[in-house]
C-alpha cells in the first residue's frame, strides 16, 4: 500500500503525523518570535542578537525539518484535494516567502546586531507575518 494511502486510512496514521506537525509548528514559531522580538529591540536586551540566534537556530532548523517531512507525509495522504485547495496554495506561498526572508534580509539582521534599527524592524515583522501567515493558512486548509 503506497504510504499516502496508508496514511489517510490508518486509525491513527493522520492523526498522529499531524500532531508532530503542529507541534513542530510551535516550536519554529517560539524560537522566531523569541528572536524576531530581540530584533525589535523588545526583551533579552543584554545578550546580543547574534549570541541568541546562535542558540536557537538549532530548534528552528529541527522543526523546519520535521515540519517539511511531516507536511509531505499530510499532502501525499490528499494531495488531490489539496492541490485544489486555495488556503494551501497560500501557505505555500507564504512558505517560500518565509524562507526567502529567512535566509536573506533575517540572517543580515542578525549577523550586523542592527536589533531595534529599521532593518531589524523590517525584517521581524516580515518574519513574524510570513510565519502566521503558514500557521493560519494551514489552519484554513481543514475548513475551506
């Protein structure tokens, strides 16, 4: 049995991949918002951004990581609806914006320690709404 399938008709299958997914989900975003506040010049002011990245940069790239294994196992399980699906098509979109964000002007922010100056600024709201962007999009896929 082909594992989409396996996953959309076991018992648990679903259920249990989507829990890690979402939880995964929450650990991404609490280390984002942690930094993404740092950058903004709000709370944790005397460690440098750069120092407090550095820690939590391991957390972010291990639920990245889960939550893109975890997703691929969701969308082969209905992938036919999903591809119809117009709030997937904005996580998506949102996703890659995310990660354009991320390795672009987020990573330069942090490595300059301009947190509080307008880049930082910039590129933690950016963040923050690229990342609730995917929370809320994909909160949207099980209704619409």
């Amino acid at each position: 049995m082909p594992p989409g399938l396996w996953i959309r008709d076991a018992t648990w299958g679903f259920a249990v991949i989507e829990t890690l997914h979402i939880m995964a989900l929450a650990v991404l975003l609490g280390s984002m918002l942690i930094v993404d506040l740092r950058l903004m010049g709000l709370g944790m002011t005397r460690q440098p951004v750069a120092e407090l990245a550095g820690l939590l940069i391991p957390w972010f790239w291990a639920s990245f990581f889960t939550m893109i294994a975890t997703g691929i196992c969701l969308f082969a399980s209905e992938a036919v609806r999903l591809s119809q699906s117009g709030p997937f098509a904005y996580k998506m979109m949102f996703l890659f914006v995310a990660i354009a964000v991320h390795l672009t002007i987020h990573r330069k922010a942090i490595a300059n320690g301009v947190e509080g100056a307008a880049l930082g600024k910039a590129a933690a709201w950016l963040s923050m709404f690229c990342w609730l962007g995917i929370a809320l999009a994909g909160r949207a896929i099980a209704f619409l």
